[in-house]
C-alpha cells in the first residue's frame, strides 16, 4: 500500500496546478479569437479555477468566453473572483449564463472537467470526493475532439440541471459558511429523472 505523505500530498497538488497552467498557456497560444471554454468543477479553489483567474487577461485579448459549474461555492472569496474573471471576459452576460450550482448532491457523481476549444480537454475525479481524497489520475488530452464533443453534451446537460448562484454570494459581502453547506433553495430544483437520462456522457465519466 502507498502512503502518501503531507509533503509528497503538496507536490502532487503543486504539480498538478502547473499542468493546468501549462494546458492554459497552450490553449491561448492556439486559440482562434471567440473560442470559448467550459469548466465542471468541484469549487471556486480548483486548480483549474485559480488558471482561469491568474490568465483572465491573456483570455481576454483571445475574447475567450468562459461557463463554469461548481459543486460547492465555498469560499466566498474565491467566488467572487472567479465570477469577477467570467464578467470580465464576458461583461454584457448575466451571472446565471456565466456560473452556475450543481447543488442537487445527486450530481456530484459528475467528474470534474474542463474543455478547451474544440480539441483540449482535462477530466478529472468526482466532485463528491473531497480534495485530499482525490484519484490521483487526471486526463490531459490536447488532441481529442471527440471527448470534447461528448464533454460538452455533458457540460449543457449538467448546465440544464444546475441552478444558478445567488447574486449576494457573486457581489456581496462574504459569508462564512461551512463547506460543502447547501443554501434552501429559493425554487425547487431541477428534477432529474432516471427513466430520461440525459446526453451521452452525462453524468459525466471519465474520457
């Protein structure tokens, strides 16, 4: 059995920050002005959430557009710059078509991921699983329109099923709460029925 320490836990987590970096970084050098990116992610302080906010404006001279959908919303601090990252590089969109909550805790079993364009991808362990539990097997893929395509029809299908945040925690004051803490909704949820399941790949599995 492999015991992995504190320290090696850290170099893992380093690491994989800097994959997402380096993805980013490839992403921007290629991509076509408009291209767009899609994020499934299990909180504002993802790795892959802390690229989009440290690259806002290598996306913006790019005019990338940005969608994310988060698990969990905590910490509001990093909410909120999260959401100040997809307003910049989408200023004249509403909140609720920039961010989005899977807060149904029967969505969790969705696999993080995020796409890149039409041919980039990253997929990775399941949202329910907290951070220091996590498989330590992600997927980069740089030349995979195929899993791009079944990633978005997952990404819409989730998106579909998801509420949106509410616009105090986007823009207001922050709020502790505790993680993983699910607000009363205002609304009842989107159901999601088992005998209509949604697109191919949704609830999202690995590619």
């Amino acid at each position: 059995m492999r015991v992995v320490v504190e320290s090696e836990s850290r170099d893992l987590r380093q690491s994989e920050l800097r994959r997402h970096l380096q993805t980013m970084s490839r992403f921007v050098d290629r991509a076509e002005a408009g291209a767009s990116l899609t994020m499934i992610l299990r909180s504002p302080e993802a790795d892959p959430a802390k690229t989009l906010i440290g690259m806002t404006g290598a996306l913006e001279r790019k005019s990338v557009r940005a969608r994310v959908i988060l698990a969990r919303i905590e910490p509001d601090d990093d909410l909120k710059k999260l959401f100040d990252a997809l307003a910049t590089l989408a200023p004249h969109e509403p909140a609720h078509e920039l961010i989005r909550w899977a807060r149904n805790p029967r969505l969790l079993e969705a696999h993080e991921q995020v796409t890149y364009g039409e041919t980039m991808c990253w997929s990775g362990d399941a949202m329910r699983r907290d951070a220091d539990k996590r498989n330590a097997l992600t997927l980069f893929d740089e030349e995979a329109p195929e899993a791009v395509r079944l990633g978005r029809l997952a990404f819409e299908a989730l998106w579909t099923a998801s509420a949106p945040v509410p616009k105090g925690r986007l823009t207001g004051p922050g709020t502790a709460r505790p993680s993983g803490a699910y607000e009363q909704p205002t609304e009842p949820p989107v159901a999601v029925s088992p005998q209509r399941p949604g697109p191919q790949g949704w609830p999202l599995i690995r590619h």
